[in-house]
C-alpha cells in the first residue's frame, strides 16, 4: 500500500499528460475547450507533463541511503558529530521511500480529484458549450460596426455571413442587410414562443471558460430544432422599429438545414457549400 501512495503523485502527472496528447495528436477535441492556437503548447505540455511524472517515479522508487550520524570526542574532550562511513552502519538503513513507514510524499487525498478530468478526456471527451451556456445573461460578445465591413455583393441570390457580421450589420444605420437574403450557421437554443427560437455562435479568446455569445432570433412557420442542434439557415433581415441597441436581431427565415457540428465549434465563420469548418 505505500508503494501505490507514494507512486500516485507521479502517475497522477502522467496520467494529466496522456489526456493533453489523447485530445491533441490525431484529434480535434481539443478544439471544444480551447482555440486553435494553443495546439502546440498543449501538445509540449503533455509531453513534458509525462516526462517529469516517469523521472518522478524513477526517484521514488530508487534506493536511497539517509547519513547517519556518530557522536565522538576530539583529543582535547570537545564533543562532536560525524557522518559515519558506508561500512561503519547496517545496511539494513538502505531503503526505497515505499517502503518506510513514515514516508510524508504521498499525494493529498484532495489532489486525487485531478484524475476526474484527466479521465473524462481518456475516456468520454465532454462535447463543447451549447444552449446553455448562450442562454445565460452577460455573455454577449462584441461585434465590428457596419462600415468595418465591405459591401454586400449584389450579383448574389443570398450571401453567407457570419452571426457577427449579420448582428454588426442589423445596427447599420444604412440598412445594409434590408432585402437580401443571408445564409447563416450555429446552433439552436429555445425561444420564448412557439416556433421562435435562438441561432447562437460561442467564441473563445482563450478557453471555453470565457465563452461570449452572439445569438440572432429566428421567427418563422416550421418548428424550432432539437436544442443544441447545428443548422444552417436561410432567411430575410427582419427590422424591429424601437428595439433596444442590444437586442438580438431578428431572421425572418425560410430554408432550415441540419448540419454536423464544425470541426472548431468556436470560430465564428460564413456557412459553405460543404461540411463546415
């Protein structure tokens, strides 16, 4: 039993690193907890944290030999202590850290709790921020003004934006988006009456801990989809004369098309023709 206390610090690192590599090499997991950019620290991160847990054990489990002390008197009767030599004490005080009984390098009970998340990254990778998460109050996230963006092309039945150039562009004092036909992508959340309902993009700057939303209202005929189901959406800007600067705009929409979930589920982009990135 003191040999598994005093390796669960160690394998307890390792076992954090495999989680970091599980997510990251070969795998986009990451990609539901953190932005793109921090592939390569995570990746050195779990390399390093397995390195450092396998050296840690490695010491643990060496041999280790404690000084042992002798009391003498000098010829002038001082007294003083010495470190006897190797052969001048039993052997028997060479010994491993497992195997003492007052060993105090084990791991705290509390830090056992790291292993949860370390496992549920093994084993069951939890799925990115949904509904939830949008329908909490202050998590709205900053978009351009209108003139940020460039002019809509007009030899297009319907262009495909992205919710935070759809939202910047429903406060253009011009009316930008008044009579063309938008395509947008992101995940349902319900709404306040029946077949409205809320289209939402969460981004990240860092982690999904700093989640913010942009969220459009989408009224229309055919039923709301299934809460956290990604779709993409075809519809008419929808003007609400006297609506508060912040509210979300309005989709007025008419084609509703489910779709797999992105590969980066934070990264706000326009909808495409194929499987969406």
């Amino acid at each position: 039993m003191n040999r598994v206390r005093v390796l669960a610090p160690p394998l307890l690192v390792v076992l954090l690193g495999c989680a970091l590599l599980r997510i990251t090499v070969g795998s986009d997991l990451y990609l539901q907890y953190v932005k793109e950019g921090l592939l390569v620290p995570l990746i050195v991160s779990g390399v390093l944290l397995i390195l450092l847990g396998i050296g840690n054990a490695v010491r643990r489990l060496a041999p280790q030999r404690e000084p042992v002390l002798r009391f003498t008197r000098a010829p002038d009767g001082s007294a003083h202590w010495e470190v006897a030599e190797a052969g001048d004490h039993d052997r028997s005080h060479s010994h491993s850290h497992y195997e003492h009984g007052h060993d105090h390098s084990a791991v705290p009970r509390v830090a056992g709790l790291l292993a949860v998340p370390a496992l549920a990254m093994l084993f069951f990778a939890p799925p990115a921020l949904g509904a939830y998460t949008a329908d909490r109050e202050g998590t709205a996230a900053p978009v351009q003004q209108a003139a940020a963006y460039t002019d809509l092309n007009t030899d297009r039945p319907t262009t495909a934006m992205s919710l935070a150039e759809f939202i910047g562009r429903s406060r253009d004092p011009n009316r930008s988006l008044e009579g063309r036909t938008v395509r947008l992508l992101g995940f349902a959340a319900p709404g306040t009456r029946t077949n409205d309902w809320y289209l939402n993009r969460l981004v990240v700057s860092c982690c999904a801990a700093d989640a913010r939303r942009l969220r459009v209202e989408v009224h229309g005929s055919a039923p709301a989809p299934a809460t956290d189901g990604w779709v993409e959406v075809t519809g008419v800007w929808k003007p609400v004369p006297g609506a508060p600067a912040a509210a979300s705009p309005v989709l007025e929409v008419t084609e509703i098309k489910p779709v797999p979930q992105p590969r980066n589920p934070y990264r706000d982009v326009p909808p495409t023709d194929g499987t969406p990135s």
